[in-house]
C-alpha cells in the first residue's frame, strides 16, 4: 500500500513536464484572442446597423443615426475597461479605482458633452456582441443614439477563457 501511495504522490515524469509547460506559457493577450481588426470591423458593422435604424424593444423605435468615428482617446478607455474586467472576471462600469464612465474619459483626455457604455462577456465576436447588444433595450439604445458621434470597442480575455467586451460611446464638447 504505502508503494502504491508513493507512485500517485510522485507524478510520471512525462506529466510533470506537460504541466511544467502548460503552468509555464504566458497569459493569453487581447492581440492573440480578441479578433484581428476589431476596431475597423466595429466600426464599419455598427455604422452599418446605424444607417437602418432599429427597434430597441421598450425603449422604441430608433431613426437612423449618422455614422461613427473611431476615437483614440475613447479607445483607451475601452481597453482599460476591458482589461479590468477580464482580469477579475466580472462586468463592471466603475474602473479599476471605483471611477465612473464620465471620470475615465475625461482622465484620458475626452472632453465629452455625451458619453455612454456597453459591456458584455462571452462573445467570440463582433457581430455577436452588437446583436446581442441590439436585443437589450437599453444596451440598443445607447448603439443607436443619435447624439453621439464617435466610438471604441476593446475586447480582453479573462483567465475563465471568456472575452469581455466594452464599447465606449461619446460626442466630444
């Protein structure tokens, strides 16, 4: 018996180096999960839906709104957003310090008039996470606002293997 104890307690060598290597590999990075040329397909996607305009369920039916502009400063926003949620596997509109939407954008620079969030967890994509923001009322409602005018979207993978979107909206003062 105490044989058999000691070959489970000492794992075989081969195991021991697949875990030496799997423990060993560097945290996933948005560049290698996220998908490649998000900020073009974001932009061009949601624009697209923009020029339709679409029923938002309670919140109405929205007009067609003007296109968007991706937006830098916003875009840093997006990806600090992201990145905080990813790291605590959680959807969260206060920053890694408590601050609000508002306070992370004019932290970065963003002189805003208007600025609104989306978030969400599990898509693999960008048409997915635009649809299944479409389907919420309020989530809608912010994709088709007619005052704003620029926009970012970041993706980050969580340790869970989920990617937390945020979608930063905004018009500038």
């Amino acid at each position: 018996m105490a044989t058999a104890m000691n070959a489970a307690a000492a794992p075989c060598p081969a195991l021991a180096f697949a875990l030496s290597l799997v423990l060993a590999l560097p945290p996933a990075r948005a560049q290698d999960v996220c998908p490649a040329g998000l900020d073009a397909a974001a932009l061009q996607q949601l624009n697209a839906l923009r020029e339709r305009g679409a029923d938002c369920g309670e919140r109405g039916r929205l007009a067609v709104a003007g296109a968007l502009a991706w937006q830098p400063l916003l875009a840093s926003v997006a990806r600090q957003q992201a990145e905080w949620m990813a790291d605590h596997g959680t959807l969260i509109h206060t920053g890694r310090g408590g601050e609000t939407l508002g306070q992370r954008a004019a932290a970065a620079g963003y002189r805003y008039a208007r600025v609104a969030e989306n978030l969400a967890q599990g898509q693999t994509g960008v048409a997915q996470v635009l649809a299944d923001w479409t389907a919420s009322p309020g989530h809608c409602a912010n994709l088709y606002d007619a005052d704003v005018t620029e926009m970012a979207l970041a993706c980050a993978p969580g340790a869970d293997g989920r990617l937390r979107w945020a979608l930063i909206l905004g018009r500038r003062l």
